[in-house]
C-alpha cells in the first residue's frame, strides 16, 4: 500500500515526551481507579444478590 506524497510525519521528541506524561499522569491512574471501584462495584452487587451482607463471628 502506497502512501500518498507529501512530507512526512515525524514523531518528535516533545511529542513522545508530552505522550508519555499523558500516559503516566493521566490515563494509567484513572485505569486504576476505574479497577478498583469496579472490583468494588462487583463486590458490592455480589454482596446485594447472593451473598448477603458480611457478619461477624
């Protein structure tokens, strides 16, 4: 597959370095947010369905 002429585009070092902030600052902390809160939500649903609430000994 040909491209079509014209210049190219070349990844640069501030693009890579604002990518990579993007990536570390933004999207993986939110990804582990949005872990946890949904393993608590299926806890949570688990708990309210079938398993009842938790108690003591």
């Amino acid at each position: 597959m040909e491209q079509a002429p014209g210049p190219k585009m070349e990844v640069t070092r501030r693009q890579e370095r604002i990518a990579f902030l993007l990536v570390t600052a933004v999207v993986f902390p939110l990804l582990a947010v949005l872990v946890v809160a949904g393993y608590g939500f299926m806890v949570w649903m688990w708990q309210l369905l079938f398993a009842g609430p938790p108690t003591g000994p």
